[in-house]
C-alpha cells in the first residue's frame, strides 16, 4: 500500500486503470484507502444544474468554475424511442443543424 495520498492514483500518476478510463477498486489498488481513482463509487460530482435546451433537449450548467479536465460526471444521454428519434431528426434537417447525434 502507499502511505502517501498525494501519490495515489492522481491526475499524473501511472496508474494504468486510470490511463484507460477506468475507476480502480478499493480492494484491488496498491493505493487502498488512498486511492484517488474512484470519482463515481465516491459520488464525487460537480455542481451542476440540469437545463432545457431550445433545441437539444436536457444538458448541464456548472454552478462553479471547472478546473481543466475536471471530472463532471457520468452521462449517458437521453433515451427516446425511435419514432421521437425520426421526429427530431427531421426538424433539425429541416432547420438545417448539422451536429447531431
């Protein structure tokens, strides 16, 4: 275990998991408690507010100021069924919006 939590699986550490995205295991890291690869089982989030968009439904709005590369939170979209998918993709067609996914 590393007694030293600075050197704990940080933004410029060599910890592997976090090099592939990945969150470390409290059981698993040779950093144990020390660990600081484990944002999502820690719940450890930004402030944010949810918002209605005019044309791209729901997103968030940082209620402070992120630092680069923060970590926000986990987002997994929206989930529609496909006739709303079609309906959507028409009026941003017709509206000419090219970003879209």
């Amino acid at each position: 275990d590393i007694d030293d939590p600075s050197e704990a699986c940080g933004d410029d550490h060599t910890c592997i998991n976090r090099l592939m995205f990945m969150e470390c295991m409290v059981d698993d890291c040779p950093c144990g408690r020390f660990c600081r690869n484990r944002r999502f089982q820690l719940r450890q989030y930004a402030r944010v507010d949810v918002i209605q968009t005019e044309k791209k439904g729901f997103g968030l709005r940082a209620l402070t100021d992120l630092p680069t590369n923060a970590f926000i939170m986990e987002y997994i979209g929206e989930v529609i069924p496909n006739i709303e998918f079609i309906r959507r993709t028409k009026d941003y067609e017709e509206e000419g919006l090219e970003h879209y996914y």
